[in-house]
C-alpha cells in the first residue's frame, strides 16, 4: 500500500505513527475518487494573484481547495468569501502555521480551534511543513474537532521561488524530490507564490492530456 520513506521529525522520544492503511488516507487526504485535487496552501497573496487562479479554475471548470491560515483568514474575509462564492473548498491550514510537532497538545488543540473552518466533508487539516502529519498524537488531536489530516502527493515547491516551468515539470513529470501528479493524488502549491498561477493552466491541460480528471465546478 505504500513504498518509499520519508524522515519525520520531532522533539522528545520517537512519535507513534499511524498504520499503514490509514497513511494512505492521509496522503491521499481521504479523496475515494481518481479525481486529481489542486490544493493552494497559506493565503497571503494579492488581490490580482487570487483573481488570475480563480479565473482559470472557472475557465478549466475545476474546484479547487484552499487550506487556509486563520489568521491571515480573518483579516482578509472578503478573499475568503471570494473563493468560496467561486464554488471552491476552504480547508484548515492552522491559525498561525506553526511546526505541530513542536507544541503541546493544547497548542495544537488552539491552533486547529482558531484555524480557517473547513466547508468539506470530511473537513480537512493541513499540517504546516507536514509537521508530525503521520502521527497517531496529531491524527487523535485533529479528530477530536472533526479534521482528518491532508498530507500531498506532489510538492511543486513553488515556496522555493520556482518559475512556472519547473512547477509544471515537477507536476507532470516529477523528480528525485517529489512524484508526479497520480489518480487521486494531491497537488501542493501556494497562494502567495505568482509563477503558480502562470504555470496553473498548463498543468490542468497536461493532466488531461495523460487521462487524468479534476473535481468539477459544475
């Protein structure tokens, strides 16, 4: 069910981690479909960087989802009601994105509570940096307000400052740092990254192109 490795890091003894079944949820972040998911972490972006990527989500007819900050949620309500007025998913990226791995469970607790309200079913929680994703402590913490966790299949590293090229290489292709975007897989990318939205319609017809379907707007 799943192969390969990856390094969680954390503080203190060695985490519990879940199962190997339920990894693969929350990898997949509980998608059942063979639908692909392109998800936009964080927030902090401009008002033309939102318009451009809710414009060619409209334009493809695909539904994307929106993991995002509190904080920067609330101080920005209209954005907020701007992407879901545009028929998208908002989902809990924390209130403040810190590493959770790295607080106490209250923290964690607070962090979730004041986090930007999820409006799927099942509601989702992305941890910041992946942070103690696959650990029984945070999976436990997550469900007790109603999120399961959302980990990725595909990092496109725009945070790193990639331009729209090498994003949609790492989508369509994939490298030594990341897979290539599967059936059911996750795509991960940033609001406050401009080259994702350049390279935003050319993943969209390249997926297609190699057979693979989004969740549609309408």
């Amino acid at each position: 069910m799943y192969s390969g490795s990856e390094i969680i890091k954390t503080n203190g003894t060695a985490p519990l981690l879940v199962s190997a079944s339920v990894r693969e949820l929350i990898r997949k972040c509980y998608n059942t479909t063979q639908n692909v998911w392109l998800t936009f972490d964080d927030g902090y972006t401009s008002q033309a960087n939102l318009d451009s990527i809710l414009n060619t989500l409209k334009a493809t007819n695909v539904r994307g989802r929106f993991f995002l900050v509190g904080s920067w949620a609330r101080s920005h309500p209209s954005m907020v009601r701007q992407i879901t007025a545009a028929g998208h998913y908002v989902e809990n990226h924390t209130n403040t994105h810190p590493q959770l791995d790295r607080i106490s469970d209250a923290a964690v607790s607070m962090e979730i509570a004041y986090g930007q309200a999820a409006n799927s079913s099942p509601k989702l929680l992305r941890p910041p940096y992946g942070a103690g994703t696959y650990t029984t402590r945070l999976y436990y913490l997550a469900l007790q307000q109603g999120y399961r966790l959302c980990y990725w299949g595909t990092d496109t590293r725009d945070w790193a400052g990639l331009s729209a090229s090498a994003i949609v290489n790492k989508v369509v292709w994939g490298d030594s740092m990341t897979s290539r975007a599967g059936a059911g897989d996750s795509i991960l990318m940033h609001l406050s990254n401009t080259q994702a939205r350049y390279a935003l319609p050319t993943i969209i017809r390249s997926l297609r192109a190699k057979g693979l379907t989004f969740d549609r707007l309408r």
